[in-house]
C-alpha cells in the first residue's frame, strides 16, 4: 500500500490519510459505556463467585496483566509506589499486583457492585492492605495527584462509548 510506515511498536501503518483512520463518528455507542451495563454485569458476577467462587470475567486477559507487571519490572517501578488501578472491575489486576510484591493499592470504579466483588476476591485471595473506592473517574479532579502510576486496561475506551458521557471524555483534563 501506498505510505505505508512502520509504527513504534513495530507494526505498520497502513492507512494513508487522516479521513483514512477514522473519526469519533466510527465507533457507535454502546451499553458497554453504561454504568447500568456494569452495574447488571458485577452483579451476576458478585452472585457467582459467591456461589462457586468464580472470579469472572478477566477483562482484557492475564497475559495483558502480565505484560504491564512485566513492563512495571523492567522500568524499576517500587514496590512501594503508590498505584491505582482505573475501573477496577473484579479487583483481580490488583490481587496481582499484590502477589508480586507491589504494597500501595487502591482500585476504583464507578459500580458499587464492582467495588463490593472487588473486596470479597481480595478478601478471599489473603489480600486485605488494598483500598478500593466507588468513585466515578471523570469526577475526582485532584484527587488522583497523590499517585505514582496510574492504569487504565480500558476504562477510557468503555467511557468513550457512553453517549452520555463523549463530550465530557473529549473534555476530560488529565493533569496527574
């Protein structure tokens, strides 16, 4: 194809213009951008682990876990840095976190039934030093200074699919 060119991670791109890659027009709404998406999602999750102890879904998969514990090594990120999980989900990145040594934890989520699994895994797994918070992450302006890494597996994108919710993600200030 015509411009094509190799991108940072090794891969090419092969779109050769702007119009080409597409527009916030491409990606329609969606229920995954709704807290009652969630809110419903958790919920039968929180049911299942408490009936089988089945953690759910792992979004985004382990080996994407694996990846950002290994990039957190090789960059030399402390085990006391203080870290926050975006959209926390289940809680299990951060039962990870903790299996590998890293101390300062807090997870966040705008589902209070999220945040209420999130504690029953971390319970269950031994891990009782990690905060979690119900919180909505477009609305905590300052209150993420405080952190030395911040991750975010796909909040941002789920919030980007939330029709409600596009003009205030486009306007979104991200001053950590």
């Amino acid at each position: 194809m015509e411009n094509a060119a190799e991108n940072a991670h090794g891969g090419l791109n092969l779109s050769d213009t702007d119009e080409d890659r597409g527009s916030d027009e491409d990606v329609p709404p969606s229920k995954l951008g709704t807290k009652e998406y969630w809110d419903e999602a958790y919920e039968k999750e929180l049911e299942t682990f408490k009936d089988i102890g089945d953690v759910g879904e792992i979004w985004f998969g382990e080996e994407s876990m694996t990846r950002v514990i290994n990039w957190m090594k090789k960059t030399k990120i402390p085990e006391d840095a203080s870290i926050l999980d975006i959209g926390t989900g289940n809680g299990v990145f951060l039962v990870s976190l903790a299996e590998h040594g890293f101390k300062r934890l807090t997870g966040i989520d705008y589902s209070g039934t999220s945040v209420e699994l999130a504690r029953n895994i971390l319970l269950a797994e031994g891990q009782t030093d990690v905060t979690l918070k119900e919180v909505d992450f477009l609305s905590c302006q300052g209150e993420l200074e405080s952190f030395d890494l911040c991750i975010d597996k796909g909040t941002f994108d789920a919030i980007s699919l939330n029709p409600d919710n596009l003009k205030r993600a486009k306007d979104c200030t991200w001053s950590l």
